[in-house]
C-alpha cells in the first residue's frame, strides 16, 4: 500500500482500539505508526496490542511503526481529607513533604526534588494549570505558597512546576521496567517523557543500547532552553502540548511549536505534533474547524507526523479520526500554496557530502519532474537527509533491515521497502527502477533519481547520484 501523501499519521492504540480488526481498520484508513501509552494499560494488553501490529504488517507487507511512549516521573499531591478540598482566591497553605491527609491549610507534596527546586515569587500549578499557587516562603521539608487561582482539588492530581528545572531523572523505576518489556517485544521508537536537559536524553540512549530510537517529547519550558541540544543527541523529537500548554501561556505554544519544528527540519530529525489535534472527535464524528486549521498549520510547516491520542485511544468514533486526519493532511499538501510555504521554512544544508548528495537529488528530482528519489540506506541516516529537503517527487527508500524500514514509517514522504542489499551500480540502478515500478511510483519513460553509497553496504558514505529512465 502506498500512502499518497508526505506527512505520517501516529495513532495510539487502547480500549477502543485494541482488537486486530480495529487495528487493521486504523491502519488501512491511514494510521503510519501505532504508539503505546505505558501510562496506561497493563503489560499483557500493550504485548498483544503489539503481536496484533507485528500480524498485521505481516499480512500487508509494509513496515510499520510502534512507539512505546513512557510514562516519566509523575508529580502529585498527596491524599486529601474528604477526597476534595477548596482553596480560595488570596488564601495562604503549606506545602509539606509528607504522606500525611491534607486539609485547605496544609496540602502534602511527597516530593523532595520539588522542595530542593522551590523559591519565593515561583508559581506551583496544581490539576493541570487549574489552580495556580505563589511561593512565599521555603523550609527544607516545606513551604508556605498563596493561592493565586483557586478552586477544588481533589486527591493526587498532578503538581507543575514551570519556573524550575527539577533535579530528577525523566526514567523511574516504573519506565524502566516498562521500558525493558517494549524493548524485549522490539518496539521502533522510545517516546521520553519529562525531558529537561541533555543529560536526560543520553541516560536514556545508555539504556537502549541502539536497540530502538529515542525520540524526546518537549514538554517542558526548560528544554526549549536546550533545544539544540537534545535535538542533536535524539532521534526524533515530539511537541507534546498538553504539559507544554501547562507550563507557560496558551497564547505561547503555537510559536514554541513553530521554533521546535524549525530547529528539527533544520538539522533533518524527525518532528512530530502531539495532543488534542482532533480531540473533539473522542465524542463527535466530526472535528472543529480549529482542530482541522490546527492539523493543517502542523502539515503547512513540515512536521513529519502528527499524532491522536484519546481520539484512537479511547473515543467512540476512532476511524473516523484517522480517517479525517488522512484527508486533512493530503487536502494540505495538494494546496497550491503547500510548497511555497514549506520550501520557504527550509535552511541551508550542512557542508557534507550527503547533504550535497540530498540537496542535488531533490533539485534534479525537481527540474526533471522525476517519479521518485530512491535511497539505498542501511542505517536510516540517507533517507532522513533526503527527506530534510521536503523534495516535490517522493522518496523510496530501499533498506535490508526491517529495523530501519519501521523506524523510518514516521520520517515525512518516506516510503520503505526491505530488500538485499545490491554488490555493484548497475544492480543497484536496476533494482531500484525494479521496485519503483512494482511499488506503483514509476512507469515506462519515467524518470527516478537513485543515491547510494560507495562501497556498497558501509553506513553513512551517501556519495553517488544517479539519474535513470525506464524503458
């Protein structure tokens, strides 16, 4: 199955999406790659969720991505006394590292790393930016805020702390065993939550060991301070809005969300936009016409997937969602005015030989109305290159691993087919004009441009271009 469009559709699966037909039915309306929310669900849901994605690419012959998304360190408050209490506007509390039953005067926050982290004039948000609390002062065990914003909080909701980069790591005891499970079961991509410096991202690439890519979802304002950073050390990188849209001023994430893509597209990593994308759709057939600008804005600037959440997780009309969101995307990218914008939000090219390669590939493909840029490529590295330059013609991408092919399901305007790999140039022209043809991409007198690598089967040596005409 081909996909006539460039950007990828991530669709996560849960209770109403779990059983293979379902899948199946995601899969065939549009759905790219499948992610597993391990902040949900138990480990025996999420393994035949997996072995169902594993049958059906089986039986479709396409690769398919799975994205395990941790769940990361998860702030709360402690228990409450009635289950719920009321803090108003203007009253004063304490905070109090403990597990004791809080009242409206005396709230228990059974996190050190917060305390170590508090200063007075720091604003605390408590149930997802809710309520909003000032620090006034701080203890070792301790600290007395006023309530800025109140209302009712009820037990264990969940504590942000904007202002601060809190000293704990972004893997738990919990994602590290949810992380050794997907790993074992062979999932493609690692989602890291909670992300905050670049520390976080190597601890996290030392646990892998390569055996999946990491991709690290910004949601916090503090690693936008590092961007570049972690954009350098991540495989991929996911504007995750719901925690962002948290922690600074609604009015601020369509700007941050822009920077993140640019800075991604600019250094070829993959870049996806996450939450609340059609999130109307949980219980309409239908989305907003904001959430349908929303999926557009995404698309017009060059994200390499956009992601549904609850939508395919948990709503009554999941299809529907994949479906609307695939014909969002492609209703985007024939708009006339489609490749003027996103050719406009490119950068220069490194000074590399695969760059150089990449760049003459997509202006070649360009001039000569070419069917299609074929990429020979093993770890993946050649095709993201190509994709970089968001060329007009799309890209095959030939690989001899299934690893790199599923990784490589979310990567924009990418599609893999598994294959040996070729000894000489002349194979390898001619299998590529082979599988551009079966693969439905070119015809008779069409014309594809193919980039490799000599010597054949090194990873990261992309220096040879060839342009052929099919008989």
């Amino acid at each position: 199955m081909r996909r006539q469009r460039k950007a990828k559709i991530i669709a996560t699966l849960g209770p109403a999406s779990s059983d293979p037909e379902i899948i199946e039915e995601l899969y065939q309306a549009g759905a790219d790659v499948f992610r597993l929310n391990l902040s949900h669900g138990k480990h025996e849901d999420h393994q035949a969720r997996l072995f169902h994605i594993r049958q059906l690419q089986r039986k479709v012959g396409r690769p398919i991505g799975i994205l395990l998304d941790l769940q990361g360190p998860k702030l709360r408050v402690g228990r409450l006394e009635g289950g719920e209490v009321h803090l108003g506007d203007g009253a004063e509390l304490r905070l109090e590292l403990s597990e004791g039953i809080g009242t409206a005067e005396k709230i228990s926050l059974p996190h050190p790393e917060v305390f170590e982290a508090l200063k007075p004039g720091m604003t605390l948000l408590l149930d997802d930016g809710k309520l909003r609390l000032e620090v006034i002062a701080r203890g070792a065990d301790h600290a007395d805020a006023r309530v800025l914003v109140g209302g009712p909080l009820r037990d264990r909701k969940g504590v942000n702390v904007p202002g601060a980069v809190l000293p704990i790591s972004p893997i738990t005891d919990k994602d590290r065993e949810d992380l050794m499970f997907g790993l074992d079961l062979g999932v493609d991509w690692v989602a890291l939550s909670f992300v905050q410096r670049p520390e976080d991202v190597i601890q996290a690439k030392e646990l892998i060991d390569d055996r999946a890519a990491v991709m690290a979802k910004i949601e916090k304002p503090a690693a936008l301070d590092c961007l570049d950073e972690l954009i350098a050390l991540c495989d991929g990188v996911m504007v995750a809005r719901g925690d962002l849209g948290v922690e600074m001023p609604p009015e601020a994430v369509p700007g941050r969300q822009k920077q993140i893509i640019h800075a991604c597209r600019k250094a070829g990593t993959p870049v996806v936009v996450a939450t609340q994308m059609l999130e109307s759709m949980i219980d309409t057939p239908a989305p907003t016409r904001a959430e349908a600008s929303d999926v557009a804005t995404a698309v017009y600037d060059g994200a390499d997937a956009v992601m549904l959440s609850a939508e395919t997780a948990a709503g009554n009309y999941p299809t529907e969602s994949v479906e609307m969101m695939d014909r969002i995307i492609s209703s985007t990218e024939q708009d006339p005015y489609y490749r003027i914008i996103i050719h406009a939000a490119g950068s220069a090219p490194r000074a590399t030989t695969s760059d150089a390669i990449s760049v003459a590939a997509a202006q070649v493909a360009h001039t000569l109305s070419a069917a299609a840029i074929t990429c020979y490529t093993m770890s993946g590295s050649t095709a993201l290159r190509a994709a970089r330059e968001r060329p007009d013609s799309p890209i095959l991408v030939l690989t001899n691993t299934s690893q790199t092919a599923q990784r490589l399901s979310l990567a924009w305007g990418v599609h893999c087919v598994q294959t040996a790999d070729v000894s000489n140039t002349r194979e390898m022209v001619a299998k590529a004009c082979r599988i551009a043809v079966d693969e439905g991409f070119a015809g008779a007198g069409d014309t594809v441009i193919v980039t490799a690598g000599v010597p054949f089967g090194t990873p990261g040596t992309t220096n040879l271009l060839r342009i052929a005409t099919l008989e």
